[in-house]
C-alpha cells in the first residue's frame, strides 16, 4: 500500500460514517494542484547535481495552503500527496484556517555542503515562488529542513516579492520567527500525552516512555515529558537505540548527542536495535521518525499501553486495525503532532501583525488550543465508539466539507 492510498484509507473510514456522497468524497481527496521540477545546482566539486523537488497542494476552502517541506531521499509525488492531504486534515482538527499542502526535495542533506543546501533551496524557491505567498502557501521545517532553510526561502522569495515574512514559517526567532517555534511540536504532544493520560487518571508523572527518533521533535518530546516527571526508558535515531529502565539522564544523553551527533555511544543506557524499542514492555510508545513504521507483524508484537504518534503517518491501515483489536489506543498524529503547525499559524499572524508575542504567549495559547482538540475529538471518539484517529477524520472532513460547501465549487 502506498502512503497516499493509506491516508485515503483513514479518510474512507470516516467518509462511510459521515455518510458522504461518491461526488463529495472524490473532491475531498484529490489535490488541487500538484507540481514537479527539476532542481540543478553546481556541486562544490564543480560537477551538476540534479534533484526533483515537489509540491502538492491538496486542499485550500479554509484558507491558504499550508504545510512542510522535505529534504530526503524518500521525498516523492505519492509522499507528498499523502502529506499534503493529512496537512489538511490536521489544521482543520486543531481548527486553524488553513489547508493543507507539502513538498520538498528529493535529496540528502546529510551528503551536501551548507553551500550546495543554500543553493538547492534557492534555486527550489525560484521554481515555485509564483505559487507560494502568505496568501496562497506557507512552506515549514520538515524532515531534512530547519530554520535556515527557512530563512533562505524568506530571502529569495523576497527577491521576487518583496518583504513578505510571512511566506514562510518556522524562521529563526531573529529572522522574523516566532518564540517557541522549534519546540512546538514537541511541547504539544507533550500536553497531549498529558491529556491522554489523565483520562485514565494517570498523570505523566512516574509514567515510562519510549520514543523513535530524537530528532527536533523526539529530543524535545523528552525534554517536556522529562519536566513533567516522565521516565524516559528508551530513545533511538537512525543508528540504533539506547535503554536504561531506571530512566536516561536525558542532559547527559543531549550534551554527547551533540558531540556524536547520535544516540549510539552514550554510556548511560544499554544500546539496542529499534525494533527492540518498538516491542518494549512500556507505558508510552511515541513514534517520532519515519512513516510507515508499524505494519501488521510489529503491530502484534507492540507491548505498549499507548502510543503517540509524533511522526507524520507512521501506522499503515493494517496495523491500526491490530491496535483497535488489541485495545491499544492510538493518539493519531493529526492530533498529537499538530502543536508544530499552531505555532506555525501563530508566526503567521505575527509576521502578518508586524507585531512579536512572548515566549508565554505563544505556549499559552498552543496549549489552549490543543487540549481543546484532543477534548473535542476525545469526547466524539466516546460518542461515536471509533478510535481517536477515525473521530479526528470525522471532525476534519465535516469542517473542510462544510468550507467546501459554504464557498461553493
């Protein structure tokens, strides 16, 4: 199954409960616009490097397009599709007034100079500008990207546009970003794990973690988790994995990070396989890489009470159906993961103010936002007696439709 094909399959699911017609669900799954183009550069070694980059625009009657862009080698037309779509989906179940859009370059970044990635991005904008703008689609930090990126793009857009800050969202805070940016993603699932957790009078508190990936949004997840009393038992990145069941040291486990650039080598923990940290006997499970992480095998071997889902789509269609079977609630990633993309809309509206908030402000109001959500799509998952990510769909698709409705086709 493709990622597109999986996305729709979570959409169908709620479709068939809405008891939407043939004609509205075929109009709220195809995307508006897609577009492909080629991105070549001069390599520092004087050769051409040649890239595909992408940008799906999936979905636009709430407002304008919104969503990510990704350096890596696995960016293609049916991931950004897929992407794009759940970018929909999620800004309309935290209510933003957004749509959904995706893209970025099919490339490694690990394997290019801060040159050759200025280059790519520069020569990437020049592609798209006309069909990116604070009224029409504001690219973000993805997998691969970061706020010098985004800083880039600011800039060349600028030179096509002028001073539209707004462009573009998750900029660096001196850059015309915002405070809290960089963390939000990882602040929000945070306080959705929080929420989780206490409708079963947990708190986070003394609770055991496991989280896949310790990118941005795995490092800092376990910085928010570990303030609010969490034992982090296990972490992992691309390299392998690293447990202590009394809990990592997670200052420690930073300060090698940034010297090894990896988790592999910390002296604080027992290293071990992802696998191993996916099938871990655990609390909390928190996926926080790649998508397409669990299929039906691992799905059955997952020892977890909850999982989290940080990453964008990392539960295909079969293994989400052994988790309903097993009773292992799932906290869907357009839920859990949207903190990124609140704070990404209140960048927005700064840059749109001319105007900075606080630091305080802004982790005020995402939070505000977000447990007002996770209540709404928690309290129709009971009423309707589906899993949180069919009644998230559900909320989704009767807000976009409804959009589609009022502004007429």
């Amino acid at each position: 199954m493709q990622a597109f094909e999986a996305t729709n399959y979570y959409f169908d699911q709620a479709a068939r409960r809405l008891d939407l017609s043939e004609n509205i669900r075929t109009l709220l799954m195809t995307p508006d616009r897609e577009v492909r183009v080629e991105v070549a550069i001069e390599l520092d070694s004087g050769k051409i490097g040649n890239f595909i980059g992408y940008r799906v625009q999936h979905d636009n009657a709430r407002g304008p397009y919104k969503g990510g862009l990704r350096y890596h080698p696995a960016v293609d037309q049916d991931e950004a599709r897929s992407l794009a779509s759940l970018m929909t989906w999620k800004t309309a179940v935290v209510d933003l007034p957004f749509g959904g859009a995706k893209g970025g370059v099919n490339c490694d970044p690990t394997k290019l100079s801060r040159g050759e990635l200025e280059r790519l991005t520069r020569k990437f904008i020049e592609k798209i500008h006309d069909m990116i703008g604070p009224d029409k689609d504001i690219p973000a930090p993805d997998m691969g990207t970061d706020a010098q990126v985004m800083a880039w793009i600011m800039n060349e857009y600028g030179k096509y546009e002028g001073f539209q800050p707004a462009c573009v969202t998750g900029k660096p805070v001196e850059f015309h970003g915002s405070a809290g940016r960089e963390a939000a993603t990882g602040f929000g699932l945070a306080i959705v794990t929080r929420e989780m957790l206490g409708r079963s009078n947990r708190t986070v508190a003394g609770t055991t973690f496991a989280i896949q990936g310790y990118g941005n949004v795995g490092s800092f997840t376990a910085r928010f988790l570990g303030q609010m009393g969490g034992k982090i038992v296990a972490v992992s990145d691309a390299y392998g994995a690293i447990v202590n069941p009394e809990g990592l040291d997670l200052a420690e486990l930073d300060r090698h990070v940034s010297v090894s650039h990896k988790v592999v080598g910390y002296k604080g923990g027992d290293a071990a396989t992802n696998e191993q940290l996916l099938t871990m006997s655990v609390d909390v499970l928190i996926p926080a890489a790649l998508g397409g992480v669990f299929d039906r095998d691992l799905a059955r071997a997952v020892q977890a009470g909850l999982i989290v889902e940080a990453a964008n789509g990392p539960t295909w269609p079969e293994a989400d159906e052994v988790f309903v079977e097993r009773g292992i609630p799932v906290v869907p990633d357009v839920l859990a993961n949207a903190g990124g993309v609140v704070v990404s809309y209140f960048e927005w509206v700064q840059n749109l103010q001319h105007f900075r908030w606080p630091i305080e402000q802004v982790q005020r109001e995402e939070e505000r936002r977000l447990v007002d959500a996770f209540r709404e799509i928690h309290d129709l998952a009971e009423r309707k007696s589906v899993s949180l990510r069919t009644a998230a769909f559900m909320k989704a698709i009767s807000r976009v439709g409804r959009a589609k409705i009022l502004g007429g086709i």
